[in-house]
C-alpha cells in the first residue's frame, strides 16, 4: 500500500511563546480567557491601521528555519493574500510568498523501511485568521460564531516536499517537528490550535486531495488513512479523484468535499505595502550560534555518553523537560537503571494520567533507583511506588514504610551485614579480642555497601549479631 500513497503536509505552527501578536501589541495568553478579549483596531483589521512587526517572532522563524536545515534568505518580504472570510477581518491575510524566509530544508524520520529524509520545501511567517466556531458540524451548521483572539497571533507554516509514504511516517514527521519546536522553546504544543495541519495525498498518476485544518496527529493519521481508502474506492468505480480541499469532520472520521481546489491566482498576491521588505541575513549567525542541542544529536550523546540503548535515547530526548529530567537523574544514581525507569515506566505511567514530568522530582527518581540497586525493593514495588507519588503525592521511603513494600529493604542490610562481616576477617577477630572499637570498622563497611541508607545503630547490632552467630 505505502508504495503507492503521496502525501506532503503544510503544518501551522503557532507561535504562542510570544508574549504578543505578529503585527500588534495583543497579548498571546488568550486561551483562558472568553472570545473577542484580546484583539485591538489592528488585528481586527480597522481602516488606517498599520502593522507594526514582532522583532521576536521573526528571530524565533529563523530559529525553526534553520534547525530545520533550510537556507534563510538573506532578505524577505511579506505579501497580501486576499480572501473574503469570516475569520479574517481586514479579508487579506499578510503572509509571505515568493521571498519566504527559509527554503530547502529537510528533517530524518523513522520511515516504513528505514530512515527517510523528508525535503522541507520552505518555512514562511504569516499571521493567524480568526478561529470560526460552527454550531455542530461544518457542513450543517445553522450558524457559525467567531472568534478573533486567535487574529494575528504569529504562525509559522512548514511546507514539505511530497516525500511521506503513508499516514505513519506523516505521523513521525508531526512528533519529530513537535519535538524540535519543544527544545527550540518557541512553542507549546499542548495549547489549543498549536499546531494544525493540511494533509495532502494523491495517490500514484492521480490528483491530490487536500484535507485542510486537522489539529492533532492522531487526527491527521486518521484523516489520511480514510482518505486513502476513499481514493481507492472512486478508483475502483472506475472515476477519477479530483483535486480539491477537504475538511476532516473528526466526530464522524470522515472527510468531506468543500471546494474545489484553490490556485495561487484565486489570491490576488501582492506585496504588501505597510512594511518594508526585511533583510536578516545579518541576524543569522548569532541565531544559529544560540541554536540549541537539538534532539538527534541529544540522542546520540545520550547513546555514547550513558551507554543506553538508542530506543531509550529516543525516548528520553523526545521532550526537552524529559531530556533534563533524564541527565539529572543520571548524574546522581546509575544512567542505565534511570533509562529503564524513566523511558519505560514513568514515562508509560505519566502519559496513561495525561500527566507531564513535572509531576515528578528528579529526587524521588533517584531514591527510588537507588532502593533498587540495592534491591531493597522489587521492581513490581517500584512500579508502585511510581504510580502512589503520580496519584497521591508522597515520598518513595514512606510510601515504602506505610504499604510494607520494603521488607527487602531490611534483607539488603542483612546481606551488607553478612558480606561485611565475613569480608572484615581481622577487624572481627580485633572485636572478639575485646576491642569494641572494632565494631565501627565493620558497621562502616555496611554504611558503604548500602551507600548510607542503612541506619547505624541498626548496622551495628545486626553486626554483633552476626558475629554471634558466626
Ligand atoms: P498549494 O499551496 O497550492 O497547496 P503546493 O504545490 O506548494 O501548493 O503544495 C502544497 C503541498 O502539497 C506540499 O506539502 C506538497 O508536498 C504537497 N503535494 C504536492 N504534490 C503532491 C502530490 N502529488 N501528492 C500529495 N501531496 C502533494
Ligand atoms: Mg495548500
Ligand atoms: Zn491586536
């Protein structure tokens, strides 16, 4: 199937790490807050108004351009694209053109066999329409309300060349992009409207669908595998798939037809004359300079430096916070132990609450995976131990304490005690000998074995007891 099936993405992506719009002071922190609040005559496009540029936004476009391997150019320019809509009140929409910002770029993926280059065809600024709320679904709609928050915030559209092969691997590419605008720390995918995406797909020696406006990559993987089908079966009536825009109706998992495709001259592009075309060749090599340690690269010092497997160093590096939870964790308690936990387990634990890292302290991990190690717990335990501090809050030794999770623990010290012991042949012989001094020595060796965590004058009766009974 993945042979024959085309499919290219032009992804949104809201700059919503902004503290204000792309073309006026408007603040950005709207989500909370009731519609039509955060807007002012130059996002709701009142005559005389001019746009003045977010300095900012255009410095965190080129961050994404260039961590996205595209050139940036040494000038551009921003154009009107004219469209009569409701959620665009001036009814253009200043956005770029044929001078975008960034050109040429590519991304590597985990692909359906092997490792695919997907080609970014460019990354380009524009602004944001209006968000349009239908009564119901948008084919049946008795009406529909608007909201113009979201007019104007600063979006960034990536355009990929037509290289995925199937709705996984656009997928992949959608997880990877997310994880790059994480670490570039331009961006909170968990906002509303974050990141949407027009899916486009053909299937081979026919024309392409577009399917506009899908938020969320589960939806996307959806809306292109029903796509796939749909192409398929007008195929096999023996009718041709015609190119037009579709919009995916996520309620009922279908695609659905609303205008036939759209061309470039529909829009009357023109450039736009309240603002001058920038040059920002000069401001690249200090964004580059500044550029993060982006997550493949993260991923491969994580393999080479803590000797984890590249599936945990995958993991590990998909999230910036996860990334930094992982390297303080690993800089206080064993780097492969805290890989398993927190790859496998936490992670798998925090995602089934649709709870984020910070749900968790560095310092309970490490406690946790040092009771481990010293096998004072099991790991069936630890799981537990995990789960209670992510429902209830709590600290790993007293969650151990209060559900008895830790009667290994007493076993770990036995053992210390017994190693000891039988390792510390003449200090025991000192101590038989009448030198109560001796005792420290051996009670010592334990403190080692279970690195502190036994207490002393627990040690050290365990110990004469030991000794009586050797
Ligand atoms: P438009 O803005 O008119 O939709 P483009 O030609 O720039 O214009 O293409 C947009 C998207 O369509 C790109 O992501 C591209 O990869 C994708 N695309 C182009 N040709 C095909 C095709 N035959 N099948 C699937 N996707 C395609
Ligand atoms: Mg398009
Ligand atoms: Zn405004």
């Amino acid at each position: 199937m993945e042979n024959e099936v085309i499919i290219g993405l032009e992804v949104h992506v809201q700059l919503n790490k902004l503290n204000s719009k792309l073309f006026c002071s408007c603040s950005t922190d709207y989500h909370d807050d009731d519609p039509n609040t955060h807007t002012c005559p130059v996002c709701l496009g009142l005559p005389g108004t001019l746009p003045m540029i977010n300095k900012k936004a255009v410095e965190y476009a080129i961050r994404v351009a260039l961590a996205l391997g595209c050139v940036v150019q040494e000038e551009t320019l921003f154009y009107r694209k004219n469209y009569y809509y409701p959620d665009l009140p001036k009814a253009f929409q200043i956005t770029q053109y044929d001078y975008p910002l960034g050109l040429g770029g590519h991304m590597l993926i985990k692909g359906e066999d092997g490792e695919r280059v997907v080609r970014i065809n460019r990354v380009h600024m524009e602004e944001d329409p209006g968000r349009l709320v239908h009564a119901g679904t948008i084919d049946r709609a008795k009406y529909t309300m608007v909201d113009y928050n979201r007019c104007g915030m600063a979006l960034l559209e990536v355009v990929t060349e037509p290289d995925l092969r199937s709705p996984k691997e656009a997928r992949a590419f959608l997880d990877k992009l997310r994880s790059i605008l994480d670490y570039l720390d331009v961006f909170d995918g968990d906002l509303e409207g974050a990141m949407r995406v027009d899916s486009n797909l053909s299937l081979v020696g026919g024309d392409r669908a577009e399917v506009k406006n899908i938020s969320g990559h589960k939806g996307v993987e959806k809306a292109l595998n029903y796509e796939i089908t749909r192409q398929k079966n007008v195929r096999r009536r023996g009718m041709k798939v015609v190119q037009e825009t579709r919009h995916y109706d996520e309620l009922r998992g279908v695609t659905v037809s609303i205008r036939t495709k759209e061309e470039a001259h529909d829009y009357r592009y023109f450039p736009e004359p309240d603002l001058v075309p920038m040059r920002i060749a000069d401001w690249v090599p200090r964004v580059q300079e500044e550029l993060p340690e982006l997550p493949d690269a993260k991923r491969d010092r994580f393999r080479t430096q803590y000797g984890i497997t590249d599936d945990h160093a995958k993991s590990l590096t998909s999230e910036i916070k996860v990334a930094n939870f992982y390297e303080r964790v690993a800089g206080k308690a064993p780097p492969k132990l805290a890989a398993v936990w927190i790859a496998d387990v936490l992670k798998g634990e925090l995602n089934y609450r649709d709870l984020s890292i910070e749900n968790f302290h560095e310092d309970q991990m490490v406690e946790i995976l040092k009771m481990l190690e010293l096998e004072a717990i099991t790991e069936k335990g630890a799981v537990e131990v995990v789960r209670q501090i992510l429902d209830e809050g709590g600290s790993p030794a007293e969650i151990v304490k209060a559900r008895g999770l830790g009667k290994a623990e007493d076993d770990a010290v036995r053992v210390a005690v017994r190693a000891a012991v039988a390792e510390c042949g003449p200090a025991v012989e000192d101590y038989r000998g009448g030198n109560e001094k001796a005792i420290n020595f051996i009670v010592g060796q334990v403190m080692k074995k279970t690195r502190g965590r036994a207490d002393p004058g627990e040690a050290n009766r365990l110990v004469r007891e030991a000794i009586e009974e050797l």
